[in-house]
C-alpha cells in the first residue's frame, strides 16, 4: 500500500511537466492538478485503512480511477491543443 502512494506522489511532478516544458496549456494544468489530486487521496486512504473489506473496496476503486485518470489526462492533453 505504501508503494501504490509514493507511485501517486510521483507521478504528480510528471503529469503536471508538460506544462512546464511548454507542452500544454493552463487549461491542462489544472484538469491534471484536480485530477491527480484525487489520485493521491484515494490512495492515501488506501494506505491507511486498516479494515481489510473496506480495503479491497478502495484498492478497485482506485484501479478503475487509474484507467479513468489515464483517459482524462490524455483527452485534456488533446482538449489543450485544439483549444
């Protein structure tokens, strides 16, 4: 579990560079910052529920936010562009 929020703190930095390399735009900044915001909270509170039930049923909601957060990042990278 620890991993899964340090792989979270992370990634932060990385989706939030293309806009600091000039790749992307305001509008893109901040649908990555909102969105990976919640990333890092969902796997904060998978770090440290300690009910193993409840658990599992954070760990699949984060895994479906992960194919979620993938198709929203890059959908905003292509939104930024035409805009």
């Amino acid at each position: 579990k620890f991993n899964i929020f340090i792989y979270a703190l992370m990634l932060f930095p990385i989706v939030v560079s293309p806009y600091l390399l000039n790749f992307s735009g305001l509008v893109y900044l901040i649908a990555a910052v909102i969105f990976s915001s919640y990333y890092i909270f969902i796997s904060y509170k998978l770090l440290k529920e300690k009910d193993l039930i409840i658990e599992k049923k954070i760990a699949t909601k984060l895994f479906g936010y992960s194919i979620f957060y993938l198709f929203i990042i890059f959908t905003f990278i292509l939104f930024d562009k035409i805009i």
